[in-house]
C-alpha cells in the first residue's frame, strides 16, 4: 500500500471518529438539557477540566471567554 492510500484511509478513519463523536454528543446534549443543564455548564466542566492538564493552559483563557461569551448572550436574549 502506497503512502497516499494510508494518508487517505487515516483521514477518512479521524471523519468517522468526528462523525461519531459529533453524534455522541448531540445525544448527550438531549440528557443533559433534559436534565437541567445547561450548554455553559458543559462549557464550565470542559474548562475545568482542561485547566487540570499543562498543555491545555492556552485553551483554558479562550475556553473561560466562550463560556462568558454564550452567557451574555443568552442574557441579551432573555431581555429581547
């Protein structure tokens, strides 16, 4: 097998890791809202998690500013 066809089959191999992942947490999502939660509490859990390990520390400030960026704007909508 040539370079070119393992390039293609891990490409098409990481498309299907997102597709499921992608579906997995479409589903999640469902229970969790059914349950209370909230997308920025998921964002909140993410981010926590994520400060726990060094090579996360970029993430972690633009993570901390998504989840203040989907609260005001849930709270803009709230007032409209």
């Amino acid at each position: 097998m040539d370079l070119e066809s393992i390039t293609g089959i891990r490409h098409g191999l990481q498309d299907c890791r997102r597709d499921g992942l992608t579906q997995f947490l479409n589903e999640f999502m469902k229970v969790l809202i059914a349950e209370g939660y909230t997308f920025e509490d998921l964002l909140d859990a993410i981010t926590n998690w994520a400060s726990e390990k060094l090579e996360f520390e970029d993430v972690v400030k633009h993570l901390e500013e998504a989840e203040q960026k989907v609260r005001l704007s849930r709270s803009q909508s709230l007032k409209s």
